[in-house]
C-alpha cells in the first residue's frame, strides 16, 4: 500500500458503521482475512463529530470508530481484536467490511454513489459475499480488499446513473 492512504472512514467489527467519509476509500470493500480487517479498523481516520470533542472539519485517527469510547490502553484493545482468531473452542468470526457512502469525484465534488435508500445495493452485495461458495464468487482483488465485480450491485432501477468505474478506481492523491 506504498503511496496509497484512506483520508477517512470507519469500521465495526460487529456489524457496519460508516462515517463521513469523502476521501478515496472504494465504496465498499471486504478484509482479506482477520487480522487484515483489524488491520483496517484499526487504521481508520474519520471527521470530527459532537462525540469526538467536535473541533469543525478536522480528520482525525478514530480507530474502529471508538475513538471517543475508549475506556482502557488501545493497544489492550487491539489485541483483544486480534486474539479473536486463535481462541480455543468454536469460532466463527465474522467478515469485515469498511463502507464509503460518502466518496466524492475530485474534480466535481459531486458523490459517487446516491446513498440514502440505495445503500441497500451494498447491503445486498455484503450478504452475498457472507454466504458465499468460493472467494472470488461476486468479487475481484484489490490492492486494499476485495471488491464488487462488475455487475455484481444490482444497479436496475437505480434513479441516476452511477461511474462504477469511478467508485471503485483508487484514488493516489
């Protein structure tokens, strides 16, 4: 991931959370493995909010999205996270995915995905990829995860045309 840095976003390990997020993340992306989502939680960066001591538009580290809920030594906390894989007795860990709503085109500023009641697309493709017969089933390799293969959101219907390409091309700068 040399020259390559998300600007924002945010993950939880239980289920999807995402926040303002108008950086360069994919719209949606699944972990590789385990200590790769942690990985991807741990490193998150989000906008302020009310929750995190508000100071305006300001990026900030928000690791998992606690950042304001921390109540003991993060390092504590990650190896929790990480500890999940190598705990004796039935696991079943759940995969992670990190979800951009909010990402934008840099030269227009406009949004790339129309969000709202649409988001469910992404939802649908998730569930997909969470019972899923092989690895690559509805989904390609990327250099941060893997990704919808083309046509694999359902995009019929969908009120406005949407640059699939766009959304899902990494942005270097």
């Amino acid at each position: 991931m040399v020259g390559w840095e998300p600007q924002e976003g945010a993950i939880d390990l239980q289920g999807l959370v995402s926040k303002v997020d108008m950086g360069t993340l994919f719209n949606v992306v699944e972990s590789f493995n385990w200590r790769h989502g942690v990985f991807v939680g741990a490193s998150m960066r989000s906008e302020a909010t009310a929750a995190a001591e508000y100071k305006g538009k300001v990026i900030m580290h928000d690791p998992f999205a606690m950042r304001p809920f921390f109540g003991y030594n993060f390092g504590d906390y990650l190896a929790h996270w990480l500890s999940m894989e190598t705990r004796k007795g039935p696991t079943h860990l759940p995969k992670i995915f990190h979800v951009n709503w909010f990402r934008k085109d840099p030269t227009s500023g406009s949004f790339l995905w129309p969000g709202f009641g649409d988001n469910a697309r992404v939802l649908e493709w998730i569930f997909k990829r969470c019972s899923r017969e092989r690895e690559d089933e509805a989904a390609r390799k990327s250099m941060v995860g893997w990704v919808p293969q083309e046509g694999a959101i359902n995009l019929q219907g969908l009120g406005s045309k949407v640059d699939m390409g766009a959304l899902f091309d990494p942005q270097t700068s």
